[in-house]
C-alpha cells in the first residue's frame, strides 16, 4: 500500500512547518545579512545512514529562493551514505538559507533516521518481510511512512479505511474472535481479506476456525510464536507484532512467519545527524 508523498502534500509540510520556524522572518539574520548576498553551503552526514527526504529538503529552499542552485547532487533517496561524505551543495540568497536550514534538517534528518532504522531491521529479518503500522506523527504520516519504504520495509495499512484488522477491542466488543470474524465477513462481503489480532493460543485456535485470512501474534513469547505457528500450519498469513527488538528479530527470522509489524519504526526512532555549513570563500 505504498504512497510516495504528492507536490500538494510536501508544499503543504513546508509552509507549515515555514510559517512554524519563520514567522515574519528570522530577526537575527535579517539583521546580519542584506538581502542580496549570495552564500554557498554543504550539507553533510556526520553519521552512517539511508537517505530519506532529499527532494523535500530541497524544496525547503526552493519556497525562500526560487533561484537557488545545487551542485554535487548525485544522491537519491534510498541511498547509503556514509558518515562524512557531503550529500550536496547549494548556493543562494543568505538569509533563504539560514530561515529554511532548520526546518529542512528537522524533516531529512527524521526521515533518513527512520529509513536507517527500518534498514536494519530489514537486513536481520530476512526473508521475513517488514512492516510498520499507524503509530505515526499525526500529519506526516505519508512522509514517515515513505521512509520505511526507502528503508526497504513494507506498508501496511494506511489508515482505518483501507485494510481490515480486528484488534482486542473489536474483539472484547463483539463477544470474541470468532464473533469478530464472522461479523466482519458478514458486513465486509469479502470485498477485503481479514486480519486479525490474537494474543493467547485460544484465540489463534478460534482465528484459524474462523478461516482468518492473517493472523497477528500480538505481544506473545517466543515459545507461544513456535507454538501458534504450529497451530496454524500454514491456513493464514502470520504476523509477529509487540515489543521487537533487534535482537528479538534474529530469533525469528528463523520461524516459518510472514510479516513482523514495529512501531518504533516511526514513533522512536532516532534522528540521523546531518549538518549545514556555510563555504567561506
């Protein structure tokens, strides 16, 4: 279900996020800097990191200096850039530059710190497949999202409106799983196939009864996984969610599962360090 962010979507971010940092302008420059002078700046990776972001870093730019200019500009998102290696360089006004340096790092340096994280989980979990969920920034949730697929994970679901998954609640709501499930099909049509939470072996027993098409192992042990794994023998799609860690993930590369869903993907992942410096001739 990937959804590579639109013009409309990362013009409406940046004046946001502008009108945010900017205001009526940066006093400080504006009280250094005249209006025409023209500055060179490099952006640098001061640590190892998948580069996420990099069209939207530069139309930061673009909305304050409609004439600014890139040079060394080889890399794409998607990219593993090392730690030290100029991503780019940009000339331009001075004081466009300096209003839009912080706002751009903000959104590059976030997303290229998801799509870094997502990688490594990526590269240990193999060939298991990725995903992440909808603990996002309310907002971005398109952009966050995008960086795991630059990271070389997988979307799930984008919203509530796109993919059915019956959680614990619906579950508690409806009188159990198989209650949950037969409703659903029931008012679904079968337009949707249907996922399903279950965080005990009862409920993996009445989701494969109830012929769920996945079924989520929420927050379960590693010897609860093997066991449910054997329970559904193949029937349904199996999803592995709940407190992954990294080191949790090379013990399950090695079962017979589809998918492992993380949030921390996007809702803690840390910031890639990148800098602006201005050239000095």
């Amino acid at each position: 279900m990937f959804k590579e962010p639109n013009k409309q979507q990362i013009d409406n971010l940046i004046k946001f996020a502008l009108n945010e940092d900017v205001g009526l302008g940066d006093v400080t420059t504006r009280s250094i800097i005249s209006a025409g002078d023209i500055f060179q700046a490099e952006i640098l990776a001061k640590n190892n990191m998948v580069l996420c972001g990099l069209d939207i870093f530069k139309a930061v730019f673009c909305h304050l200096d409609s004439d600014i200019f890139y040079s060394e500009d080889t890399f794409k998102d998607g990219d593993f850039i090392k730690s030290g290696t100029i991503i780019l360089k940009m000339t331009g006004r001075g004081i466009a530059l300096l209003e839009g340096e912080r706002v751009a790092l903000n959104i590059i340096q976030r997303l290229c710190g998801i799509a870094s994280l997502t990688k490594q989980y990526v590269d240990r979990a193999k060939p298991i497949k990725i995903l992440d969920t909808r603990k996002t920034t309310p907002g971005i949730r398109i952009f966050e999202k995008y960086a795991v697929h630059c990271g070389g994970g997988v979307n799930h679901r984008f919203g509530l409106f796109d993919a059915i998954l019956i959680k614990d609640n619906h579950i508690k709501a409806s009188g159990g799983v198989t209650q949950a499930i037969m409703t659903v099909r029931k008012n679904n049509k079968g337009i949707m196939k249907i996922e399903v939470e279950a965080s005990t072996l009862g409920e993996v027993k009445d989701a494969i009864a109830a012929k769920s098409d996945t079924i989520m192992l929420d927050n379960m042990t590693i010897e609860d996984i093997i066991k449910s794994v054997e329970i559904i023998g193949g029937k349904a799609k199996i999803e592995v969610s709940g407190s992954i860690s990294l080191e949790k993930i090379d013990t399950l590369s090695k079962l017979d599962i589809n998918f492992i869903s993380i949030g921390s993907l996007t809702h803690s992942p840390k910031a890639s360090d990148i800098s602006m410096n201005f050239i000095l001739p």
